[in-house]
C-alpha cells in the first residue's frame, strides 16, 4: 500500500451525493440503530406488501439471516416496470457485441416485452417459482432477459460464465437440478467462436449419468453456426418468443424468497452455490450502485465484467436497472482488435463511469499508454477497480494517465458472498490512497482478528472478519446450511470470515468508520 494520500477533488466535493460529513453520520447511524436505517433504505425499492420486520440476524449456532422478511416484492418489477411510465424510452442497456462495430440499444420499454417475452416462454414450458433456471449464455442482451425472466416468474437463476467447461456446466446442473438450460449456438470472444451448445450438449450428458434430467434446452441464435439438435428438446428462442404475449405479470416475492444461486468454487474444489435471495439483495445492490458510484441519472454507466460473476449481477443488471440507469454490456475483451478497445468503447458510448478490473489494468498498461492517450476519454468522470487487490503502480497508471487526474477511482472489496461492496471510498467523501480500500460502506462493520480470534485494535494487520449482518449477504449454501455454517462461521464464532487478510491503518477498524483499509 502506498502513504502517497489523494484528497477528494473540489469538483467531486461539490457535486457528489455524498460528503464525508454525510458519511459519517449515515455509517454512525447504521451501525447503532441498523434498524431504523434499513427500514429507511429498505423504502429504496417498490413494495407489494411493506415490511413490518427488518433484521433478523444471528451469526451463532444455526446461523440466520432475515431481512425484510415479511415484505412481498419482484426484483423483475423494480428494475423494470416501476421506470416505464416515466422512463420508458430510456435506453436501459447499451449493448457493445466482440465487433466494434455491432452495437444496440435497448430502452426500458422494450426491454420490458422482452423480459416478459422470455418469461411466459418458460411458463409455456413448466417452468414455476422456486425452479431452478440454468443460463450459459454469452455477454449478449438474452443473458439480462433470462435473469431478470427468471426473477419475473419466481425461478431461481444459476448463471454459469460462458467460459467454462461442459464438465463446470455439468457440475452446477447437478447441484442445483436444473431441468431448464438456457443457452446460444455459439458465443464470439477475441474475433473467436465458442462452442456453447456443444458444450451444453456434453454437459447434459455428463448430468444424465448422475440422474438429472434437463427437459428443455433454449437457444440463441447469437453466430447461425451449426449445432446438433435433440428433437422434443431443444427450443430456438427467436421462434418461442414470436409465439408468446410481450406482457407476464410479475410474480409476488416474499423477502427472502431466493432470487439466485452462483456458485463459487471451495477449497476442496467442489463449488458453493451461493444464495441470494429477493429484498434485501436488491436494496443493498441498489444502494451500493448509486453511491459508491455516485450515480446521476442521465449519466452511462459500464461495467466490464460478465454476468457469469456476481460483479455482473449486482454491477451490470440488478443494481443499475433497479435505479433506472443506463448500463453498457460488453461482449468483447479488452485487446480485441487492440489493447485500446476500452477507450474506444468509452468515446464511442459517452462513458461516465468506469468498473474494471486490476488483471485488465495490469495488462493495459503493460501494452503502452499510446493505446489510452490517442482517445479522448473526455466524458470519464469516475473510475473503478474490483476483483484482486490493485496494486499501487496499477492504480497510479489508472489514476493519471486513463483518468487523467481528473477522476475519482473507488477501489472496492467485497466477494460473491457479499451480494455488493462492502469496503469501498465514497467519491465525495473519502480521501483515496492507491492500493487502499479505506473505509466499510454503510451497515458494514469490519473487525481485524488474530489467529486466535484477539481483536485487533489500533494500527495492525490482521484476519479480516465481519461482526454484523448487511441486507446483501448470502443466505446460505444451496442445499448444504451445514457447509454455510463450517466455511464461513466457525472460524471465529460469532463473525463472518472468508480467508482474507486485511491492515488497518490511521485507526483502529472496529467501530469506526475512519479506518483505511488494505484488502
């Protein structure tokens, strides 16, 4: 971690949602009344039912996690219907295909007949609340349909990142028994085809011998290459949605109701298939994306990860659409047809703020400055790092030559489990220091520990632990609370841990908000 410290911009300081004033009496008031504060936030997104309860939460013995749990809502709903009468010709997603020049832009009205479109595609099919869905589908418009189609009707998401292999694919298939299989012909990747539906067809395979049967297979039609076909079960997505009404009434969804399963490989190697569940995961993913980020409408949002990853869950489709915003979905990689590809994509959309990670940074910057200084990159007005720690040098480079001085970068922790950010600076708030973290969002409270479970006060490095519950946590693991129990809580009793080593600096993390932290 570098002791170089930037503080926060005049311009941010002016403009921001918040300021370190703000911050300090919000995070104060969520970690001694986190009661009041969520039931304020909880208000964030539309209710069928209002919640009468907010947390109940305990990190001992069986472990529970509640939140919201009499409330009735439809994620499908808030990041969908709630904008059409005031932004339904608002482009929702802007879609940037692996060929620069393929792009298209959805608006909220039509992404709304074709979320609704998909959905009653799958109710045509058996598909009810509480089935598991699974999605191996490339970063094209149909993965956001199938999410938020799912979320619509009741069913349980497990998306699959379309990089992985039919024996991964088969895996998860078998672990959550999926009978549904939404996928395309082919993906494009780097000017490369991959095999998408072969690899969907040797994964069914591989599920069959373990006694899951997947019925229905859905495929996009993304490249028009050939693909085998199992008859009575393969279905074209383009000929079942021209068959179905472009309207499905949303579902009613208790609180806790699962929203999805994403699985998340262990030590032992046996993936973890995380679950979220409906109201509280989206009032954090929504709350996070709009000040983390210091979102204003209007403004073009881009994340670069996948939706296979929880980055592109929570920071590409559920977070932003959930706050009526404009979010860019990148099917390509960054060094294809060069190593200015981003940049390019920056400009040619209108960027604003910028989510991406410290290995696409490394790279880049490994590649020259030339390919970022010959675009313009003018309208850039906040920068993101998530994934792996960034290290100092990578930050400096993102800092000064891809923002040019002028932006915020928000250097964010958090894992799968998490739901959202959970330690992150706050544009206007906080004062940046590369490789540094700093300070817990809102409702979060870290704590350093020893090997022995001492916590760790004042200046010191320590197990990185989290003594409270947040409305984004996961629930449990699907179908193995016992694993839930033993992977995150035992370690230290009565915290949340998942090995991550942490340094406090400045001041003592536990209570306070003005601790920096180094993830």
């Amino acid at each position: 971690m570098s002791e170089k410290l930037y503080p926060v911009l005049p311009e941010a300081k002016k403009n921001t949602l918040i300021d370190n004033e703000t911050y300090l009496e919000w995070y104060e008031e969520s970690v001694s009344d986190p009661d009041g504060f969520w039931a304020k936030h909880g208000r964030r997104i539309d209710w069928f039912k209002p919640f009468t309860k907010v947390k109940n939460t305990d990190f001992n013995g069986d472990v529970t996690i509640k939140w919201y749990e009499d409330g009735v809502t439809n994620v499908s709903y808030n990041c969908i219907d709630r904008h059409l009468k005031s932004r339904g010709d608002k482009v929702a997603i802007i879609w940037e295909g692996d060929n620069p020049y393929i792009d298209k832009k959805i608006t909220y009205r039509e992404l709304y007949e074709n979320v609704c479109r998909m959905a009653n595609v799958l109710k045509k099919h058996g598909v009810k609340k509480g089935d598991r869905v699974t999605i191996y589908l490339p970063m094209i418009p149909e993965a956001a349909y199938a999410m938020l189609a799912c979320a619509r009707i009741g069913a349980v998401h497990s998306v699959v990142f379309a990089g992985f292999s039919p024996e991964a694919l088969a895996g998860r298939i078998v672990d959550c028994e999926s009978t549904f299989v939404i996928t395309a012909d082919e993906g494009v990747r780097g000017g490369k085809p991959v095999a998408l539906k072969e690899n969907t067809d040797t994964a069914i395979d591989i599920a069959a011998k373990q006694y899951v049967m997947v019925n229905k297979v859905l495929v996009v039609r993304r490249t028009g290459g050939k693909v085998s076909w199992g008859r009575g079960r393969d279905l074209w997505y383009h000929q079942e949605v021209a068959s179905v009404e472009p309207h499905c009434e949303p579902e009613p969804m208790n609180a806790e109701d699962p929203l999805f399963i994403l699985y998340t490989s262990g030590s032992t190697g046996k993936p973890k298939g995380v679950l979220h569940t409906t109201g509280g995961y989206l009032v954090y993913a929504s709350m996070t994306h709009q000040y983390v980020f210091d979102y204003h409408d209007g403004e073009i949002y881009w994340c670069t990860a996948d939706v296979g990853w929880v980055t592109g869950h929570s920071y590409i489709v559920y977070g932003p659409l959930a706050n009526g915003a404009t979010t860019l979905m990148f099917e390509g990689v960054p060094n294809f047809p060069d190593q200015g590809r981003f940049w390019e994509v920056v400009d040619k959309h209108h960027v604003n703020i910028f989510y991406t990670a410290p290995t696409a940074l490394r790279a880049l910057m490994g590649a020259g400055d030339e390919f970022v200084t010959r675009s313009s990159r003018s309208t850039l007005r906040l920068l993101g790092s998530v994934g792996e720690p960034i290290n100092p040098e990578a930050w400096e480079w993102y800092y000064n030559v891809v923002g040019d001085q002028k932006c915020p970068i928000v250097d964010t922790w958090w894992q799968t489990e998490n739901g959202g950010i959970l330690i992150t600076p706050l544009p206007g708030a906080t004062d940046l220091k590369p490789g540094s973290a700093t300070r817990p969002f809102f409702g979060v409270k870290p704590v350093l520990v020893d090997n022995e479970g001492n916590v760790q006060e004042g200046v010191a490095d320590g197990n990185l632990c989290i003594s409270d519950s947040w409305p984004g946590q996961m629930r449990t693991v699907y179908g193995d609370h016992k694993r839930f129990i033993e992977t995150y809580f035992s370690t230290y009793k009565g915290m949340y841990f998942r090995a991550m080593a942490a340094a406090a600096t400045r001041t003592a993390i536990t209570g306070s908000p003005a601790a920096s932290m180094t993830c």
